[in-house]
C-alpha cells in the first residue's frame, strides 16, 4: 500500500464550530489522510470563564495522548486559544504536532505586509496576536487583532450568511494591501465568498493553510 494511504492524522477540536472546516479542508486539498478524531467541546466554555492554565493544560495534553496512543502519524489542535497547552504537547509527544494558526503565520510573515488578524471568540484575541509577535520578532511587521463582535454566536444559532457578512465586513474595512488572518477555523466558511468578492486581497485561510504544511511536512 502506497504511504499516501496509510497517513492519520489526529484532530483535536475543542470548540465544534472547528470540525466541518477542517473536514472540508482536507477532502479538498487530501482526501487520501485517514482522520481520527478527539474533542472536549467544554475547553473552549472553561478558557473563555477563565478555567487556571494547569487544568486546559491537562486536558490538551490527555487529547494528545489519545491520539499518540493511537499511533496518527500527526496532531493538529484546531481551536485558537490554547497556544501555550499545545507548546507543552509539542514538547511531549515524539510527533509532528501543528498549532492551528502557525501554518498561515509562516504565510503571512512572507508576505511582509502588515497583518491583521480577525477572530470571533474573544480569548483567541490577545494570544494569537502574541504568539504572532514571537514568529515575527525583528522582522518589522505590524501587527493587529479585530474582535468581530457576535459573529460566533451567530453561527452558533446556524446563522452561517449573518456569521459569514460580519467576517466580511471586517474585511472591507482593512487597507487593500494588507494581509488578513481569518483566525479560527470556524471562520474559513466565509473565505469562499472573500474570494470571490475581493479575488485580489490576501486573506489566509487557517485550515487551508494547517492541511498544505502537514501534507508538505508528511510526504516530502
């Protein structure tokens, strides 16, 4: 059997509006990866009630776990607000294992435009703006985060189109030559649009860019 088919990659959501994303990310860009799947929905209700770093650490790192127990060849943690839980997991596991934002950092820092990054749950707001910071360090980018306001409650009561106009609207309001982060994974089901209505911004698609690294970095 060809190693093309044997890879797995193990998914850890901690907030459900993740999963479709990355599920339609990889039936595009690699249909053949097998997808073993691990979630805590509630992580993402404890971080945002500010539940102590030690506790979200733990339960990063038992998701983790799970999936090294069951031999996935990688890890992609596809929820933004746990940067430093996931840093101690990469330190743990013996494993390729990708933060869900890192793959469009590397996009974004060789663009060397100005970066915005756009989020709708609040907690992702302030890390991933620092975790952004560090990859960057001395490289003269200015960087700045948009909380877009109601937008995850909204697709949370399947208001997808209102979800996806708020995303979009946030984008109409940033300098044409800048470049934009679409934060989350849940946000990627505005990135068609974005792409059709303004073909010419540079707006990153989170999922998109986490499959092409892990593809790149598994089959290379």
């Amino acid at each position: 059997m060809n190693r093309r088919d044997n890879i797995t990659i193990g998914l850890i959501h901690a907030l459900e509006e993740s999963e479709e994303p990355i599920r339609e990310s990889f039936q595009k860009i690699w249909p053949e990866a097998k997808l073993n799947e691990y979630s805590d929905f509630q992580l993402s209700v404890d971080r945002a009630n500010g539940l102590d770093e030690a506790s979200i650490s733990s339960r990063i790192i038992d998701l983790g776990e799970q999936a090294v127990n069951d031999q996935v060849d990688a890890i992609l943690y596809t929820c933004s607000a746990f940067g430093e839980a996931i840093e101690v997991a990469k330190n743990r596991f013996n494993l390729p294992i990708l933060k869900p934002n890192e793959s469009a950092f590397k996009k974004a820092i060789h663009a060397a435009s100005n970066v915005n990054i756009l989020v709708t749950f609040e907690p992702s707001l302030k890390l991933l703006t620092n975790e952004f910071e560090i990859m960057s360090e001395g490289l003269g980018i200015k960087i700045r985060g948009h909380l877009i306001d109601d937008a995850l409650t909204l697709l949370k009561q399947e208001e997808v189109k209102a979800h996806n106009n708020k995303i979009i609207d946030a984008v109409k309001e940033i300098p044409a030559e800048e470049t934009i982060i679409l934060g989350q994974f849940s946000m990627a089901r505005a990135a068609d649009e974005i792409k059709v209505n303004m073909p010419d911004r540079l707006v990153l698609n989170t999922p998109d860019a986490a499959v092409i690294e892990l593809k790149e970095l598994l089959l290379d």
